[in-house]
C-alpha cells in the first residue's frame, strides 16, 4: 500500500496516527486529571495535599506532554 495514499477521511496513515494519537492521549490526560481532582476530593486533602497530589500523580503526562514541546522545540517532529 502507498504510504502517501489518502486513507481514511481524506488523511495518510500518518496523518491519521497522529491526530488520533494527540486527541485519544490528550482524553486520557483529562480523564487523569479529572480523577486526581476527585481523589483529591474525596480524601478532604486540602489545598496543599491537592497539590501534592496532583504533581505526585500527574508526572508522567507531564513528562508526555514536555515530550511534544520539546520536539516542537527542536524541530524533529
């Protein structure tokens, strides 16, 4: 199969990689959050445990997330 060839809605196989790659991590990044946010909650931690909390959990999509901007940064997409 051509790998340039239109694939699915007009988009390469790449193409298609990509945006879904960005938007379906991006869901589950907001998922993540929205589930911190909640144990936060839920455990009455407070301002400062929130807090904790969410750097403690959150560090691996910010590791992700530094990822893109870095490659951006670079220019190495």
């Amino acid at each position: 199969m051509d790998p340039n060839a239109p694939f699915m809605f007009g988009l390469t196989i790449a193409e298609f990689e990509d945006i879904s790659l960005t938007v379906c991590v991006g869901g589950l990044i907001a998922y993540m959050v929205f589930i911190i946010g909640q144990l936060a909650w839920e455990s009455k931690a407070g301002k400062y445990g929130a807090l904790w909390m969410f750097v403690g959990l959150g560090v691996g999509f910010i590791g992700f997330m530094a990822k893109g901007i870095i490659q951006r940064l670079l220019g190495i997409e």
